[in-house]
C-alpha cells in the first residue's frame, strides 16, 4: 500500500492566518493623525452635567466628522440616543454649535498609529469612567447601557410630541430594556417549542 497523500489544506490555512495577522499588525501601525475626544451630556435624570459622559477616538480628518456622526448620524448609522443631552445640540445644528457651547473637547490629538490610539481610548475609558460608553465600561456602576439610553430618549420625545426614536434596519424596533430581551427570548422559545412539535407530529 502506498503511503497516504498529506492534505495540504491545514498548512493553507496557517499560512492565510499568518498573512492575516500580518495585515492587521500592519494596518495597526499605519501612520495617521489620531484624536482623542470628550463628551458632555446632561445626565437624563438630574439635568446634572456630566463632564465625562463619552470618550472616543477617531482617525477622522477632520475630526469632526465623527462628532457629526455622533449626533446626528450619518446615511446607515443612527445618531446616539443621548445626542439630545449634549449642550448646543439642536435638531437642525452644527458641530461648530456644539463646540462653541462645550459639549465636545479634544484631549489630544497627534500623529501616531492605531494601535497606540486604540490603546489611549482604552486607558481613557478605563480612568475616566464615562456614563454612556459600553466597550472596555461594563464594569463601571456609573454607566448607563444603551437599553437604557434608548428608553430615556424615548420618554424626553414623548414629552416633546416627537414620534420615538428609531433607528435603520429596525435595530431599535423591539421593546427596550430587559422586559424587551426576555419578551424576545420567550418568543423564541415558543416558536422553537412549536417547531419541534410540528416536526414529531409529522415523524408519527
């Protein structure tokens, strides 16, 4: 007997993995101008301002883009829920607004590369304990998850008449909060309870 022929496709797979890791590493230390942000919000419940309600990073030039995304989004991304909490923020405003009243300021900005800039965000969420940043967060008491954010805009645009705020692809279509999750969970429970019924009555 001859002696069996070795598979090839492990070694195909080391060797895209390894490229891989080397793109990424690459991209990572790619040279770009980095900025570090801060944002103030109006906490939803006391109207107290909160001076460290998010922290991003953005290679965004110019930076302001992102800020522009954050608050009123942008074509396939919704605008954050807290927008609205931000000090110059209107419905119809600018960046330039919302700069002028204090609601966004840059903590640094330099040329750098990602990895360094992604790491700097960290250390920043990490110190600063913002309110509505969830990444690298989970473990801050003062954090309110983005279920919640939802909610609370909900709730400001009911009191200003407005029509709850939704978001593309129906991401925010289903009830907020952790009522909403388990209303979720049980549905497919059901639907799952139903299916394997459906599929033994058939089999009998």
């Amino acid at each position: 007997m001859g002696r069996r022929k070795r598979s090839r496709r492990p070694l195909k797979r080391r060797i895209r993995r390894l490229v891989e890791g080397f793109r990424r590493l690459r991209h990572g230390l790619t040279p770009c101008l980095g900025t570090v942000y801060r944002i103030r919000a109006y906490h939803p419940v006391t109207g107290r301002l909160m001076h460290r309600a998010y922290f991003g990073q953005t290679r965004q030039v110019p930076w302001e883009k992102r800020i522009k995304g954050h608050l009123w989004g942008t074509w396939d991304t919704p605008p954050q829920p807290w927008a609205d909490t931000v000090p110059g923020w209107r419905t119809d405003g600018t960046v330039d607004e919302v700069i002028a009243a204090g609601g966004v300021t840059v903590v640094c900005q330099f040329r750098t590369v990602r990895a360094i800039l992604t790491v700097l965000e960290i250390l920043t969420i990490r110190h600063g304990l913002p309110v509505y940043n969830d990444q690298w967060n989970r473990g801050n008491p003062r954090r309110i998850p983005k279920w919640k954010a939802v909610e609370q805009r909900r709730e400001r645009d009911a009191r200003r008449g407005l029509p709850p705020m939704t978001a593309p692809g129906g991401r925010w279509s289903f009830p907020a909060g952790h009522w909403g999750h388990q209303m979720v969970g049980a549905a497919l429970l059901v639907a799952g309870v139903l299916v394997v019924l459906v599929t033994l009555a058939v089999a009998m």
